[in-house]
C-alpha cells in the first residue's frame, strides 16, 4: 500500500506517473520508485518462488545482497527489484 | 566525476558511504591521487535513506538530513575531481591491487593505500518460516516506508528492542502502521529509555525474554508464535521486522587473509587496527567507518577523515603543518564514543 500522509515527512509529493507491466498487467507508479517499492505500493507482496521447492519470496534485504527480489526486466534476468528504479514501459516478469 | 580509471592511484577507497567519501575527500585534499569504488549507483551507503535531522556538532553536519549530508560530500568529491566507480564491485584484494567487476569485465587497479570502508549489514536471525513474504530486514523496511512511502502491510511485529527498533516502531506507528509488538530476547530493553517510553505511551506490547517460535502464514505473513515467560502466545501481523543489530560488513578483509579477532565491545569479528586506523597487519591496509565496528555516522566521518590523513602522512604527502590534525580527530573520536 501507497502511504500518503506522514506527520513529519508531509503529504506525498506529486510525482510524474509512470506505467509499468507485471505478469501481463498494466500497473501505475511514480517517478522514483524502485520496481520493488512500484509493486508493494501495488499490494504486490509475493515477488518470486524459489527454484525447487517453489516457495513464495520476496524482498528483504533492501540493499540487494540477498536476491530474494530478483525478477526479469525487460528480457533481463535476475535483476535486483530493490536498487532498480521503474522506468515508463518496462516488462516486468516474476522468476 | 569521471567513469574513466588510471591503472594506478596512490589510494583507492572501497565503499562510497560517509567514511569511504570523507576517506577519499581527505586523501585527495592533501595530495594523493584517488579513486572511489562503489558498487551501487550512487554514492551515499545508508545515508541516501537517513530522512531524519542528525544532531550534533557543525563538524557533523548537525541539522541536516542524512541525505542531505550524502549530497554535500559528493559535491565535495567532484570539486576535487576524483575518481569515482560506481556499479562496480571489488571481488578480491592483493597487496597491491584489487579486482573490480564493472561494465561486464574485470579490471585490476593498482594501490598504495587501500582504504577499506565497507560498512555494516543487518544480524539475520533464523526461525520457522522466516523466508515468508513479510518478513524482512528492519533496514528495508525503514527505506521502504520512510524514502519510497510504501509499505508491505498494515501491522507489524518487531524483532529487537535496540535504539534501531524502538525507533522504527515509532516511525512505522507515524506512517500509519500498527505496531503488534516488540519482541525482545533478553530479560531487558536494549535501547534507550526515552525511545522507549514514546512507544510504551503508544500502546505498545514489549515482551521479553520471548523466543520465537514459528512465523505463521501460508504465502506469506499472517501471524508470529512466540514464547514469552513459559506462556506461548500468537499474534496477527502482516509483517515481522528484524532489527537484531549490525555486524561490520568485512567479507574483503576476508578474502585479503586478513585476521579478525572476536570484539566483545561491538560483539562482532573485526580487524586488528592502530589509532591511525593502519590495520597491524598490513601497513597498506587503512580501515573506516562501520567496518570497523558498526557505530554511527558521525564517528564514520571522523574515521574517514582520519584514514584520508594517515594515508597521506605516510606516502611523505603531508605537509608538516597538518600534523595537528590527525591529532584533532582522534580527540573528536574518544570525545563522540565517551558520549555514547
């Protein structure tokens, strides 16, 4: 969920919208997002399975060392959702 | 700032947070020639997140936010025109060279001086279903709610009562987060009784000497199971946060072969190291920042600009002038650790 209003950090700020594709459908994000926080802000909450016991992951590092929220990106694998900034248009595919 | 590298520089800095940048800011003041390794994509460590005022003294930029502090340093480092690598990792370390992975090779550098200021990651804690979607680093969650406004769910539990905790549980209770509880192993309270008595007033359950059992949940977080006093209790949550401390992030040291000695003080594995920050090991080798046991950013910045100084003072580079100032710093530094 988005957190919109914070009383030390103030009202979100209005940002440029940015539209995005996940699993086949079109979701909405603002400038700056990382694709992580695009798909929590989403209610997205699973981020992957894990290879062989298929075990729903997701983030929790944050700083990309764990790969827990590695996803496809525009034809790119494992790419760390946490340190990668949403950008109009990108692909996004869950592994 | 240039992407461009020389082959050799009197000092390259490994890690672009408050020591690294201070390290690289100094050493380049006073004459060496350097460059600055990162592997994010930009500069700044866990500055680039810090929202809040840091307090203080002026030497600390006292008053502004981490990462307004973060900007300051890097404007620093392009007036001086150093070099600076970003999304570039450092794989391993000889005596007088390392290895970078950066644009889709790798590269070997040669050094004098290295400075490694690496930082600190987060103590994990394992228990039953802790890979569940919802569970998470107290760091990220941080990030998550208070730089990206985002959050993974409505309530949360917290594992830990340190400062870093208490403090995340107030800031997650501003954001609209309900806070559960706060898990604590130990029979007392780790952080300071003025963080938490704020969360105490708000309502909030501490339990401790509490273990935890299980996480509960199928595809990701639904509950906690945690044993506290005998009695085992559930709790429903969305997400379980672990704020279980920091540990100095020093898998390079590692590959380098350099020792690390058990520190009951930081309850971590640290380097052996002078008052120059010279490690004893290696002369070549300079420390900073939370590497070198985890502490807080302003003893960051006086340990960078420390390692900055030590490294020119011993390539012949500082003028006899400056000697005074190594001296300085050190005073800063056991003035700032008698306060903690």
């Amino acid at each position: 969920m988005r957190i919109f209003s914070h009383p030390i950090l103030g009202p979100l700020e209005i940002k440029k919208e940015i539209k995005f594709e996940f699993n086949g459908r079109k979701y909405k994000a603002f400038e700056g997002d990382t694709i992580a926080s695009a798909l929590i802000a989403n209610d997205i909450i699973i981020f992957r399975q894990s290879e062989i016991k298929k075990e729903p992951r997701a983030i929790f590092c944050g700083i990309g060392k764990c790969n827990d929220c590695n996803m496809t990106v525009n034809g790119t694998r494992n790419v760390k959702t946490c340190k990668t900034k949403v950008k109009e248009g990108m692909v996004i595919k869950s592994e | 700032m240039n992407n461009s590298v020389n082959e050799s520089y009197d000092v390259i800095v490994i890690g672009g947070g408050p020591a690294g940048m201070t390290a690289a800011i100094n050493a380049k003041k006073f004459g060496a020639s350097v460059l600055i390794v990162d592997e994010n994509d930009e500069l700044g460590g866990q500055l680039v997140k810090q929202t809040h005022k840091f307090f203080g003294s002026k030497m600390h930029y006292a008053g502004y936010r981490g990462f307004e502090i973060g900007n300051i340093l890097k404007e620093e480092l392009v007036e001086l025109e150093v070099d600076v690598l970003k999304n570039a990792v450092v794989w391993h370390i000889e005596d007088d060279e390392v290895f970078i992975s950066f644009n889709d090779t790798s590269s070997n550098i040669k050094f004098k001086k290295i400075i490694i200021a690496t930082g600190a990651k987060e103590r994990p804690i394992f228990f039953p279903g802790w890979t569940l979607p919802g569970v998470l680093f107290v760091g990220a969650l941080q990030t998550l709610v208070n730089l990206y406004r985002v959050s993974p769910g409505k309530s949360a539990v917290i594992i830990g009562s340190g400062n870093v905790g208490l403090i995340v549980s107030y800031q997650l209770i501003q954001a609209g987060i309900e806070v559960k509880a706060v898990i604590e192993k130990t029979n007392k309270i780790g952080g300071y009784r003025v963080h938490e008595n704020k969360i105490k007033k708000l309502g909030v359950p501490i339990f401790l000497s509490a273990e935890i059992k299980s996480a509960l949940g199928d595809k990701y977080v639904e509950g906690i199971e945690i044993i506290s006093n005998g009695k085992t209790k559930t709790i429903n949550t969305d997400i379980i946060c672990i704020a279980a401390g920091m540990l100095s992030q020093n898998i390079l040291l590692r590959t380098a072969d350099i020792n690390l000695v058990y520190s009951e003080t930081y309850n971590d594995y640290l380097p052996i190291f002078n008052d120059e920050q010279i490690l004893l090991e290696n002369k070549n080798f300079i420390v900073a920042g939370d590497v070198c046991g985890v502490e807080e950013a302003s003893i960051a910045i006086e340990e960078g600009r420390l390692a900055g100084l030590s490294c020119c003072e011993h390539l012949g580079l500082l003028d006899q002038k400056y000697n005074d100032l190594i001296f300085e710093i050190q005073k800063r530094l056991s003035e700032l650790r008698d306060a903690r």
